[in-house]
C-alpha cells in the first residue's frame, strides 16, 4: 500500500507524490492481480464466491 494512501506523511514535510498516481498504480501492480487470482478459483470451485 503506497504510504500516501495511508494518509502518512514525512516528518520534513516533503510529500511522497501524487497520491491519484500512486492510487492507479496500487490497482494494476496489486488490486488488479487478486482480482484475477480470486476470478480463478471461482472458476475452479464453480461458483461465484461472495
């Protein structure tokens, strides 16, 4: 989870960038992926798990 979704910020008061980028990008690299890993075992076990 990128540091600026989690609402921290560094004690100098410099930020971690642009918290919309980091957002898309912790979709693609991590949301996205379970996403799919899970979509599989519903095809697995034959139903959608809720």
């Amino acid at each position: 989870m990128p540091p600026q979704l989690l609402g921290m910020i560094l004690p100098n008061g410099s930020g971690f960038g642009d918290a919309s980028k980091a957002m898309g990008a912790f979709y693609q690299l991590a949301i996205k992926p379970l996403t799919r890993m899970l979509e599989e075992v519903n095809d697995v076990i034959g139903q959608q798990m809720q």
